[in-house]
C-alpha cells in the first residue's frame, strides 16, 4: 500500500509518499499554502493521485511528551483532511524530524533559498520512514 506522509506546516508543508511495497520513501513536493482548508483540499487531491492508501501527519510533541499548540494545529488540519479523503489518516510523533532534516541538509550543503524549499519535503520522508520501519518492525 502506498502511505502519503505530510510535515503540516502554517506556510509550508512538505509531503512524501512510499512505494506499494512500503519500503521506499520519496519526497514529492513542498506546497506553499497559508489556508488550512486549501491546503487540506490540496494535499487529499494528492493523494488520490499517488493512489495513497493511507495518510500520516507529523504530530509535534514537547520532548517532554505533551500537546502543544502545534500539534493542536496538526491535529485538526488531520481531522479537516479526513472529511475529504476515504482512506485513514493518522497521526505520527515528529519529534526532532525538522532538526534531522536540517542536519542531513548540512551534510549534504544544501544552503539559504534551495534549503528552504526542501526542508519541509526532507522532514516528511523522515517522518514516513519512521512510519515505515514501525510498520515493519510491528508486522503491519
């Protein structure tokens, strides 16, 4: 089944989706929206494009393990996109992917305007890796 992953965010938002298989993750595209409701339309046009089978959103926790406004914000763009989609969408803890996606982006000197085009599609194949390796690791 192919998995759309997305990194919600208030401007951006990246996205990434799996092969059938599950065992690859590959960006596809960062979109520039402001709108939730517009972007949630955008991002279900998506995935049924990809033929997704299921929709991950990152889920921002405290380090501490709390809720934050953030993750109030991811929760609810995830509840608005499930009324637009008929596959199931879940949440998935995010905690540190941006940071990563910064770090494989030092490591690959990817700098000023091309690092913040891409972060944001880095940090949802991070976050759909994750996915994957849980779903693999628990028989899913």
């Amino acid at each position: 089944m192919r998995i759309l992953a997305v990194d919600y965010g208030d401007a951006r938002t990246g996205i990434a989706i799996s092969d059938n298989s599950e065992f690859l993750a590959s960006p596809v595209c960062t979109i520039t929206e402001y709108h939730a409701d517009r972007l949630a339309q955008k991002v279900a046009d998506i995935a049924k494009e990809r033929g997704a089978g299921e929709i991950v959103v990152g889920l921002p926790i405290n380090m501490n393990g709390t809720k934050g406004e953030r993750a109030e914000k991811c929760e609810a763009f995830a509840e608005m996109l499930r009324g637009l989609v008929d596959v199931e969408v879940k949440m998935w803890d995010e905690r540190s992917t941006t940071v990563t996606a910064h770090q494989y982006l030092n490591e690959t000197n990817v700098r000023g305007k091309k690092r913040k085009a891409v972060v944001d599609t880095v940090a949802a194949t991070i976050i759909l890796e994750s996915y994957l390796a849980f779903r693999k690791k628990s028989g899913r």
